[in-house]
C-alpha cells in the first residue's frame, strides 16, 4: 500500500444467538473485524450502520473497539439492535434465523457517510443488509460514492426470504469484486439462467458485471480466484478441526481486500486467506482473536 488506506463495512451488525450464548457477528461488521486485526494497524478501519439504544448496541460498539473498528459512523436508532438465531449441524456448518425490523434495517444517509465514502479504499457490502428500503438506499447511495478506484465488494450472503433478483443484480452492477460461496454460485447460475463448470460461470461473471476480480470459496475445498485479467488461483482448504463456519467467509473476504491492497498476487491472497478462513473455522464466533503468524505477510 503505497498510502494508508480506509476500508469500510457497511450494512447489518448483530449478534448470533448460539445455543450457548450470544457472540458478536453481522457480515460487513466481520469483515471489518477481520481487516483490522489481519492489517496490524496499518490501515483504517471504519463500520457503518446502525444499531439500538439497547445493551447489545452498546455491546456491539465495544466489540467494535475491542478489534480495533472505528465507530464514529454506527448510528443509535430507536429500534432493536439485530439478533440472529444461529443452528449448527453436525459438521459445523450453520442455518440463521433473523429478528425482524432490526435497528441495521433503519441505516440512513447523512454527510457524514459521504464523507467517508470518498475516501474508501475498500468497501464491502452485502445483499441482506438491503432488505429493508431505507438501508438498501443507503448502501446502494454508499457505494456509488466510492472513487472509481475503490474496491467495491459484494459479499452476496443469499438468506432467504431476504434477497430477490433485482436486489443481486443491482448489487452486482454497484461491485467491481465479487465474494461467493458454492451454494450461493448455484444459486445465482440458476437466476441468471446459466449452466457450466464453476470456472466458466465465474469467467461470466467476471465478464457480464465488470468485476475485476471474483472468489469462490468452497470450505474444505478450499477457493478459486479469478481476476479480470484472466490471472487465477485454485487452492484446496486447509485440514481443520471445525467448531463452527460462521464468519470463515468475512475472513477470507479481509484477507482478499487486504491483499488487493498491498497487491499480493491471487495465489499469495488464497494461500493466506485459505489459512485464516481454516482458523476461525476452528474457533466459536464469527471474529476470534486471530494469532500473531497470521497477520499481514
């Protein structure tokens, strides 16, 4: 990085509600987590949304602090702060039930996030943080007002009922990166009506919305990249112990955002964010104290 960068999360905070306890989580909020314990104070972190007036609102800006996120523009609204219920199956993997009218679906426009958007280096977002109008203007408005040479990331984190084709294809159209999972390519291969290989469907992608650079990633399978220049990367996962998935996939996506900024090559980028992802798989939560030999190479 030749300057110090801003990379911001924008979109839902919340908690996931385990069977044995609450912990922090909320993709952007995880992501934003994620790049400023990975980057070691190198760059400047930011969350944007919103939550209650609540004990987990407060809670949820100590989490923010305590990894080391700027909150300056996490807004206090007179709503519920977001609760998510979270089931894991016996492999670890998750399902997700979301409280309704949550204080991330009132995030509003103001100077500030202006602002803040055009000095973003990096900014990542996510189609279940536009479920609600007033948040979906929001972000969409956000991202617009990045520089053109932010890197705009969609994290498409399909939940049902909370996503439909013309959110994906606005969001896809606002992304110039692109972070999804094997499901969710299934998933938008099927809207989009295309059939093919995993390759071939991200060179589409890649080709159909621009994107400079999309990345699969697939557990223990581990991940392909694929960048608008035809470079690529496809590593297996590394062996973990999962204790549960929840927030390997923000992690990759910090890892890949921090990479494109210190302009890390594709296969330096999977290598790493395979190892990260693999860790947090081994630990409860979505954001754990992530160690030393994993930071920034």
């Amino acid at each position: 990085m030749t300057r110090r960068a801003t990379v911001i999360g924008i979109g839902e905070i919340l908690w996931d509600v385990f069977p044995d306890g609450s912990r922090f989580g909320g993709v952007p909020a995880n992501f934003a987590c994620s790049v400023a314990a990975l980057a070691r104070g190198r760059i400047d972190v930011c969350a944007a949304g919103a939550v209650g007036g609540d004990d987990l609102g407060q809670r949820a800006l100590e989490a923010l602090h305590l990894h080391g996120v700027q909150t300056n523009h996490v807004s206090i609204v007179d709503r519920s702060t977001g609760q998510v219920r979270v089931k894991l199956d016996a492999a670890g993997r998750a399902s997700y039930e979301f409280a309704a009218d949550a204080a991330w679906d009132s995030l509003g426009w103001s100077g500030g996030l202006e602002q803040l958007a055009a000095r973003a280096g990096a900014v990542c977002f996510s189609t279940l943080g536009q479920r609600n109008e007033i948040a979906r203007q929001t972000i969409q408005r956000f991202v617009r007002a990045t520089p053109a040479s932010c890197f705009r990331v969609l994290d498409i984190n399909l939940r049902p009922p909370f996503w439909n084709e013309e959110i994906v294809l606005q969001s896809l159209q606002l992304a110039n990166v692109l972070k999804l999972n094997d499901a969710e390519l299934l998933v938008l291969a099927d809207m989009l009506r295309w059939s093919g290989a995993d390759f071939e469907l991200l060179q589409r992608l890649v080709h159909r919305f621009s994107l400079r650079l999309v990345a699969l990633t697939r557990g223990a399978a581990g991940a392909i990249l694929l960048s608008e220049s035809g470079e690529q990367s496809d590593l297996p996962g590394q062996t973990t112990v999962v204790v549960d998935t929840v927030g390997a996939g923000d992690s990759f996506a910090a890892v890949m955002v921090i990479g494109l900024l210190s302009g890390l090559s594709l296969e330096q980028i999977n290598a790493w964010g395979n190892r990260v992802a693999a860790f947090v798989s081994s630990q409860a939560g979505a954001t754990p104290q992530i160690p030393n030999y994993l930071h920034h190479p």
